[in-house]
C-alpha cells in the first residue's frame, strides 16, 4: 500500500495558481510580440523576434531569481 500525499495547503495552491496565472500571461505576452527588433546581443547585433528577447528575458530572470532565493546567508 502506498500512503497518501498530503493535501496541498491554501498556501500552496494560492502559490501554484498565481505561478500558472503569470506562466499564461507571460505566453499571451510573447505571442502577441511577434515583430523583428534590432536587438544589440554581448557579441553582435541582429534582428530578432521579440518573442525570443521577452523569453530570454523571462528565463535570465527566473533563473537569477532561483539563484538569489537559494543563496545561504553568511554567519
């Protein structure tokens, strides 16, 4: 027999909804946002959807924010 997991928390869905709300935002965002850019990357310039700028843009900044929230503090 395999135990049950626990219910999750009103917590715990509220955080789940609001990432899933954000998440569809987010698409809803880039996909309206289909027109070129002249984007200035670290090692050149070229034009670009700015679909891939928003989700570079999105990802680089989940992925500092994971790195910040996992960060120990110091004694």
């Amino acid at each position: 027999m395999s135990a049950k997991p626990a219910p999750a928390s009103r917590r715990e869905r509220l955080r789940t909804g609001l990432a899933f709300g954000l998440g569809a935002l987010t698409v809803l965002f880039a996909v309206v946002n289909l027109d070129e850019v002249e984007v200035s990357w670290i090692i050149g310039t070229w034009q670009t959807p700015l679909i891939v700028v928003i989700i570079v843009s999105v990802l680089l900044g989940a992925a500092v924010g994971w790195l910040l929230a996992r960060r120990q503090p110091r004694p």
